[in-house]
C-alpha cells in the first residue's frame, strides 16, 4: 500500500463492518472492507450489551478480511450521545481542552466526569459586549458505553486509537471535499441503519446540525414480523421484496399496508428533524437530502422521503472519490457495500485530519 493506512470499524445493531483506507499523495484507496453478522442482541439501539459475543465477531472478521494492522477508529452513535450547538468563551485548543469539562457542564444531562467530551469549533466571532467567543458542536458521551465498545475491540485482540461520532464518519464519506465555505449550499445527509439513523445537515462540510434516531430499517422488519406472524428473516425478506410498492398482489397487502406505516412513522421522524432545523437556525433551506445506509434500500422510500419533505433526493456513494484497490471483491459485491461503507469509511478518513 502506498502511504499510511487507517482502518474504521462500525459497530452497528446488526454487524460489524469495517474499511481501510491508504493515503497516498494524490488519492486515497480503499484496501479492504469486510463485515461479519452480529448475533440478535448483541448490540442494543447502538450501544454494545455484550462486549465477548461482539468481540468473537470482529475477530472473524479480521481472519476473514486480512485486514493490515490491528490499530482501529471506532464511532459511536446512541442514546448515551448527546450533540448540540454551544457558544464558548474562546480560549487556546490547549485551555479548552483541559478546561472543557467546567466550561460545558450546564449543557450536558449527566456528571461530567462520567463522559467523554470533545467540541468541534465552527466558527470564531465577537458577542455584543465584545467578547472573543467560539461556537461549535459539543458532543458528550456515556464513558461507560464507549467502554464498553472499547472493551470488545480489546478481547478481539484489537487497540482503539481513537473514538469518533459517527455522524461525523457520515459527514467526511459524503460532503463533496470542494464544497467548502459559508456561500455553499445547505444538505442534509441521512444514514439509516439498522437500529440507529444518523441526519447530519452540513453547509459546504462543516456541520450545523446533528440528530441520532433511535429507529432504522430493523424497525420495519419487526413490525412485519409481527403483524403477519413470521420469522425474522422471512419478515426482511417480505420488506425486501414489497418495498413501498402500491402495486401489488392480493396476499401481500397486508404486509404492503404494515411496511407503508412503519415507513410512515420513519419518514415523518426525518421530516420533524429537518423542520426543527430550518425553524431554529433561520438559515438557508436544504437544497439536498442525500440517503446512504442498508435501510435505504428500502424500495420506494427515498421517492417518499422527497414527496413528504420536498427537498430532492440523491442516494449517496462513500466510494466513488476513492480509487480502488486490491479489495478482493467483485464490482456487483462493491455496488451492494456501498451503502454499508459510510460510517467505516468516513471513520478512517478521519486519521487524515
């Protein structure tokens, strides 16, 4: 490989997956990717509950993959993640990071030292008494749920270099890298997962505005599963097939009729997020919702996604700025990942900062 190398692990609802990536002087590569299934509960609303059975996982899919170092970036992404928009005195990176547990401990709901903390600068102005201030994106997360992530990389026999948001992952795979400044557009990126669903709005790739849903294309499954009285994997592979078709047979309306409510709920989550936005910051509309993520294959929803929030719909490709490399798969096996990629992906690029 030319270059160094870095390598985003996804720990989702559903599987782990993860990306290496090259970074040479003119391109970036992507090496390998690979993903291995989780067992049902392992993993809970994104929040790892059972470090062995996920860490026997990721040892599989390191033997599986051959993935080139043990050295890993993860992300999170749950309920035990808060992200909002704060405005600080300024002080160095330095005084902010050693003070930055005193500064924001009116904005957090819980202790402090029971987090982990980072803040993502935006911008850097002046306020009314004319004061120096910086405002940006505070993210806090449970340090005992990002343990306990940490905790089944470790007993895979793997290291943790660094933890990341992973609506942060999504916003480096898919933010166009020549779209930068305050006159670009405004877009929102929407990453559908199985359990977890990251919308991140970002002008010209500084992001303005972060949510994490607890809800995803497993949601859909069950309530299938439930309705019609099957199997799991029976269920996905009616919602699969049905999609949000109008036109189907007799014997599958009833699923039909579950899977549009499910998507239903789903949708209008999406669209309450992107009002809130728009009605909280006075700035630009969204001129584009880019849809990525296994729960995006869902047919029909990114044309129900754009009647319900009027803004168009693109799907989006976390590969197609990056030359490929000896990866071992196929071209059909690389058009089926790409949705997968996102956050593994924007994870490892995240080693270029």
């Amino acid at each position: 490989m030319a270059g160094r190398s870095a390598i985003g692990l996804d720990i989702g609802t559903s599987g782990v997956r993860a990306a290496e990536i090259s970074f040479g002087k003119a391109e970036v590569t992507l090496e390998k990717f690979g993903q291995v299934a989780l067992p049902e509960g392992a993993v809970r609303d994104g929040e790892v509950v059972d470090p062995v059975a996920v860490g026997e996982a990721i040892k599989q899919l390191w033997l599986h993959t051959k993935f080139s170092s043990k050295k890993v970036i993860i992300g999170v992404a749950n309920q035990k993640v808060i992200v909002r928009q704060v405005d600080l005195p300024w002080l160095s990176d330095d005084e902010l990071k050693k003070s930055l547990g005193f500064q924001v401990q009116d904005f957090v709901p819980m202790p402090v030292e029971h987090a982990v903390l980072d803040f993502f600068t935006l911008e850097e102005f002046t306020n009314e008494s004319g004061g120096r201030m910086r405002r940006g994106m505070l993210v806090a997360a449970s340090r005992e749920m990002v343990m306990n992530s940490v905790h089944a990389v470790q007993k895979a026999g793997l290291s943790v270099t660094s933890v990341d948001l992973s609506s942060f992952a999504v916003l480096r795979s898919l933010a166009a890298p020549d779209n930068l400044g305050m006159g670009a557009e405004v877009e929102a990126l929407v990453d559908v997962g199985a359990r977890v669903t990251n919308i991140v709005v970002h002008q010209g790739g500084a992001p303005r505005f972060i949510r994490i849903l607890l809800m995803g294309g497993q949601d859909l499954t069950d309530a299938v599963a439930e309705r019609m009285g099957v199997a799991p994997p029976q269920a996905e592979a009616m919602k699969q097939e049905i999609g949000l078709r109008t036109d189907v047979a007799d014997q599958a309306m009833i699923a039909s009729r579950v899977i549009d409510g499910a998507a239903a709920t789903f949708v209008d989550e999406v669209r309450g997020s992107l009002d809130y936005y728009t009605a909280s910051t006075g700035s630009a509309s969204i001129s584009r919702l880019v849809l990525t993520g296994g729960g995006s294959r869902l047919a029909g929803l990114a044309e129900r996604l754009q009647s319900t929030t009027r803004i168009p719909v693109t799907m989006g490709n976390p590969i197609e700025r990056l030359t490929m490399g000896k990866t071992g798969l196929s071209p059909e096996q690389i058009s089926f990942v790409q949705p997968l990629a996102v956050v593994p992906v924007g994870l490892a690029l995240g080693a270029a900062r």
